[in-house]
C-alpha cells in the first residue's frame, strides 16, 4: 500500500502541489485560478462561493461534471442565474440531479453570508465540518454532508480533513483499513478519517495530499 502511494507522489507530486497551492490561494484571497492540464483540458478561475457549489454538484456525481458545470456557469453564473437558468444549465451537461442541485444552489445563495461568517470566525476544521453539514446548525449547507463538508474546507485550504468518497472508501476497504462496510454513517467516516490520518503520519503527507494521491491511484487523475 505504502508503495503504490509514494509511486504515485514520484508520478505527480508536481500536480498535486499545484492544486494544494490553488486551494490555498482560494482560501487566502478568495479566488483562484484552477489548471486541471494534463488530466483535462481546463483552465477557469473560482471563488468560494463558485467551489462551494461545486461541491455541492459532485456529490452522488463525479469530480469531471462539477468541474465541466464549474467551468461552464463560471463565478457569476452561480450569483445571478434563476433557479430555472441553473437548471437548464446542469441539465445541459447532463447531471442527472439538475433541478435538486440548482434548487440547492440557489438557498446556499441564499444563505451564504451565514457561510462567510462562519469561516471568517475560524476555528478547529472538525467543528467547522460539523456545523456546515449538521441539519441543526444555522450553517448547514443543503446537500453537504460529511464528505462534502469535508471536500469544501479542503478545498479552500484546510488541508487536514478526510473526504472519505467512494474511491477513498473502496480504496480504504482493499487494504483492509477498515472492515467491508457496506454504508456510510458517521461512526464509519469517522473510523475512515483515523485510518487515512495514520496512513498519511507514516508518509509525511498531510490528508489533503494523501487524498489526491489516492484518487489518482483510483482515477489516473489529479483532480479536485
């Protein structure tokens, strides 16, 4: 297991310590420029609130068409767009949730002073994951769970946080990290996160590295 990471950190460590650097660009100055070469073809700039949404677009999807949706709609898309515009939109791509994921866009837009408020308050990740993706928080993003709660703090800089998806999941239960569980609960997600972080202690890599090494073993893909 350890081999087969540190080949993939020789293969693309460059990549990966690029998009590190655009997360933390996004989250320092809010707003990045993102280079997805030679794993596709795209270039696009991004803002918190454009990754919030994309985020929200992967989930039950895949890193590709959130970064195709990202692309396409671009920062004031997501500002401005009518519910019935983003629908048409994601529905132009082919995301299979259009409507759900527009119609959650649009309350993340909605709401998403309470977000800067609660991001500019700082603070432990885990607290702020929980607040983003518990439904009796004042912060709950709809459509944000663990994982996507997760996947958004890292990608705006906080770089010690598990997104335990399904190719980490797969990957975690092929070495026998943890047992074959068949769902996902907190409890679970939770015991995933303490295997990826001993993992990544024996490396020397943080958890958003190791994230992106794994997805690249799973994907041949440095993506997001």
């Amino acid at each position: 297991m350890f081999e087969e990471i540190l080949l993939a950190k020789k293969e693309v460590e460059p990549f990966v310590k690029r998009r590190l650097e655009e997360f933390k660009k996004l989250g320092d100055s809010g707003k990045t420029t993102f280079d997805f070469r030679p794993f596709l073809d795209v270039q696009y700039e991004a803002d918190l609130f454009s990754e919030l949404c994309f985020c929200i677009l992967t989930a039950n999807s895949s890193a590709v068409l959130g970064i195709k949706a990202q692309k396409q709609i671009g920062m004031e898309g997501f500002k401005k767009m009518s519910l019935e515009e983003l629908t048409e939109a994601l529905s132009s791509i082919g995301h299979r949730f259009a409507r759900q994921r527009a119609e959650r866009i649009v309350k993340a837009r909605d709401n998403f002073d309470k977000t800067l408020e609660l991001l500019k308050g700082g603070g432990d990740p885990s607290n702020l994951r929980d607040l983003l993706s518990d439904t009796c928080s004042k912060y709950k993003v709809e459509g944000f769970g663990m994982k996507e709660a997760s996947h958004f703090l890292r990608n705006i800089g906080y770089d010690n946080l598990s997104i335990v998806d399904r190719h980490i999941f797969r990957f975690l239960k092929e070495k026998g990290l943890i047992p074959d569980y068949k769902t996902m609960t907190r409890k679970i997600y939770l015991q995933a996160e303490k295997a990826l972080k001993e993992v990544g202690e024996k490396l020397g890599v943080s958890m958003a590295e190791l994230d992106l090494y794994i997805f690249y073993l799973k994907t041949r893909k440095v993506l997001k």
